[in-house]
C-alpha cells in the first residue's frame, strides 16, 4: 500500500500560494519521498505547473517508472545549479527576482553557496521545516503501513524469545532480530538494532558488543524496521534468568509510567503534558535523575519526527499523529529499562499498533 502523493502535492502547493513563491526546491530525502514517491538522490523543482526531478543517470529511469506526473532532468554535462536555473528561468515573467522556496534545515552550506551565487535573479526564502510539518498527521494508507511494519516487529519479538539464552552476545541478539524482520516482509531497518544487557543496558542508546547474557542480566532491546518506507519503533526489557526484586521494583515503575502517560493521550492535550505524567512517576520512585530522554517521538517516512514527547515540546496533539510513549530506567553501572510502544492518536483517544507482551519477562 503507498502513500497517495497527490494528496501530498496538494499540501504542498498551498504552501507555495501561501508563501506567495514563484517555486520550491525539494530536497530533504524523506519529503522527496512523501511528495513524489522519490528515493533516490537528488532535487525536485515545483515551479508554476511543472514538476521536475533532477537527479543523474542512476536514477532516471526509476524516476520514470516511480514518480507519476513528474519531468526528469539529467544533470549529465550540466550539473544542478544549470538545471535548476534553467527551470527556473522559464517561470520569469518580468525583470523582478523570484521568489523560490528552500529547505534550509535540510540543505548543506556548500549547496546554499552554489545555489545563491550561481542562480541570478532569486531570492531564496527559508522554509523552516514547513515541508516537514506536512507529514505530522498520517493518513489512514501512511498508519496501515506503520503497523504493518510494527507487527514484522512484534513477529520479531515473539521469534527472539525463544532465541534467547545464556551465552549469546549482544550482536548474535541484534542480528537475529534484523534477520527476522527482513525474512519478514522489511525493506530495510528504521535504526540501528539496540541489544545491550547487564551494564550496557544503563546506556539508553548502546552499540551491540561482543558481551554475552549472563543470568541476572537485564536485555534492552530496541528495534525497528521500514515497510512501504513507513518505519516502525518498539522497545522491550527482559530478564536473562531471574529478575532481583530491585529489578522488579524499576521494571514495575517504568512500566507504570508508560502506561499512566498513554492514558493522557488524546486530541487536544500538550505533548510536555504527557511527559510531565511520566517523568514524575519516575521521579517519585527515587529515580528522577535517572530518565534524561524524552518519553517519545513521532515516526513515518523518518524514525524521529515532530512532535515529541518532551519538556520542551508544548504542541498539541491531533488526530493522525503516530507517537512513540518510552520511558525508561537507566542506573549507572548497574542497569536499565526501558518499554516503548508505537500509538496513534484517533478522535477520542488513541490506539495502540504495538502487540507485544509488556509484563516482565524471565528467560
């Protein structure tokens, strides 16, 4: 199932009128994507009616077959700045400058001083993120693909309960998981797995390491993958052998905290509301200093998008926004936890796409 580009076009052409711009250069990989069903490497051009992909000969011919509706522009022998100039160069109607539309959170300095001083007659109007405020609210096709993709993670999950064992490192862990998911229908994975027990799971993002599980170990693992471009995100602690009660007593909190902070969730709320909830249970557990992150992120074509879960995020929660709720635990030296879920807010509430067991687990 993909994504209806037209839709996508259309928000996007309101932003032009809106902004009062003679064109707009597309150039952040995951809005190509979301307006054009573009993958590859490259700049679109939407100026007046036209709608151009410029990119070199590895790609035109996915152009051609994937991007309905859209020109393909070969910089062979010109390279981009003549492209760009020269689709621009047909929007002129008097001596006036244009007005044309870049990313600039997404475009390089080196590209901005190409473009600004090799492109006469423009003035280049910053976007700000506008682009990427389009993909805030997912539709049903973009949320069929997020929980498509979340439950090759719950598959995943399922699969590496009974992979686990003592003796197994971290990168066996991490391997088997992306294996799984790619057998299972993923194209590709949303991050790099997280696999981390005993000690490294204090690490809230730990690289896979050599280290075996051992018995007494926490296992963090954090993991996702991408479906229709449309990534996934989930996160579960479990217990290598028998669980201390000091385990018992973090993993019950962290767990509590989740859940007391999706309750909140609903149109209308502040996202730093939803935080607040979870961040002062933990607090009140004795472990306040101990949870540094913010309990979650939007996710769609790009695995952290806006808004967030956050102290610092005061944006207000829509229908069609697909969050991830994460709080966690993390001891130095000692251990962690940390138990995420993948939601989507709906009219009334939300709905959970993450199937798997939340209760602790003991291996």
């Amino acid at each position: 199932m993909v994504m209806d580009t037209a839709i996508a076009y259309e928000k996007v052409r309101r932003i032009i009128d809106e902004m009062n711009l003679d064109a707009i250069l597309i150039t952040d990989r995951y809005n190509m994507r979301y307006i054009a069903s573009y993958r590859g490497e490259g700049v679109i051009v939407l100026a007046g009616s036209g709608k151009t992909v410029i990119t070199d000969s590895r790609y035109t011919e996915q152009v051609q077959r994937e991007c309905e509706g859209y020109e393909c522009a070969d910089i062979a022998g010109k390279g981009y700045v003549a492209c760009i100039s020269s689709i621009l160069d047909g929007q002129r109607k008097n001596s006036g400058n244009l007005r044309v539309g870049f990313e600039n959170l997404s475009i390089s300095y080196r590209e901005y001083s190409e473009y600004s001083t090799g492109i006469s007659g423009v003035e280049w109007i910053s976007l700000d993120g506008k682009l990427d405020s389009l993909r805030e609210i997912k539709t049903d096709e973009e949320i069929e693909n997020i929980h498509i993709a979340e439950s090759i993670g719950d598959k995943a999950f399922s699969h590496i309960l009974e992979y686990l064992r003592p003796g197994i490192t971290e990168k066996d862990v991490a391997l088997e998981l992306e294996y799984h998911m790619k057998k299972n229908g993923a194209e590709g994975l949303s991050f790099d797995t997280i696999a981390a027990s005993g000690m490294n799971s204090s690490m809230p993002h730990a690289i896979p390491t050599d280290k075996t599980l051992n018995k007494g170990d926490f296992l963090t693992m954090d993991f996702g993958c991408i479906y229709e471009g449309y990534c996934s995100d989930m996160t579960r602690t479990v217990a290598i052998g028998k669980a201390s009660d000091s385990m018992k007593y973090v993993y019950d909190t962290v767990l509590k905290a989740q859940t007391e902070s999706m309750n909140m969730i609903k149109p209308g709320v502040r996202c730093n509301d939803v935080d607040a909830v979870a961040r002062r249970i933990i607090a009140d557990a004795g472990y306040g200093d101990c949870f540094g992150h913010g309990l979650g992120h939007s996710v769609g074509l790009f695995i952290h998008e806006n808004p967030r879960f956050s102290p610092k995020c005061d944006d207000i929660l829509k229908p069609g926004m697909v969050i991830t709720v994460e709080p966690g635990i993390y001891i130095p030296g000692q251990f962690g936890v940390r138990i995420e879920d993948l939601v989507v807010v709906t009219e009334d509430g939300y709905r959970n796409l993450t199937g798997s067991e939340k209760k602790l687990i003991e291996i």
